[in-house]
C-alpha cells in the first residue's frame, strides 16, 4: 500500500486575510443578520427593584 501525500491528507486552510476577505463578502451580501437588540430585551423603565417589590401581587407570594 502507499501512503498519501501530507498535502492531500490535511485540508487546505484559508490564511487569515482570505477569511477576512470571505467574511466581508457575506456580510455585503447578507448584511446584519442579527439586530444588536431585539424585541424581549429588558427596556429601561425608571423603576428600580424596589417599585416592583412594594407593587407585586399578593398570589405572587413574597
């Protein structure tokens, strides 16, 4: 049997500036794909801890 050649064994990689070339071309094409923020993010109210506290339910226990 013959043994492979070391270059077919292993995968090519990619260097770092064709990965960073990649990347920008699918960000051109696909763009922001997640929003920095989305709809269930905690949005400030003004209230602290303590408002929620002294306005809870009572069949919330506590």
């Amino acid at each position: 049997m013959t043994e492979p050649a070391d270059d077919a064994a292993a995968p090519a990689s990619a260097s770092a500036a064709e990965e960073a070339a990649r990347r920008r071309r699918l960000a051109e094409v696909f763009g922001d794909v997640l929003p920095e923020s989305s709809s269930d993010d905690p949005r400030p109210t003004g209230r602290d801890d303590r408002w929620y506290e002294e306005n809870r339910p009572p069949h919330h226990g506590g």
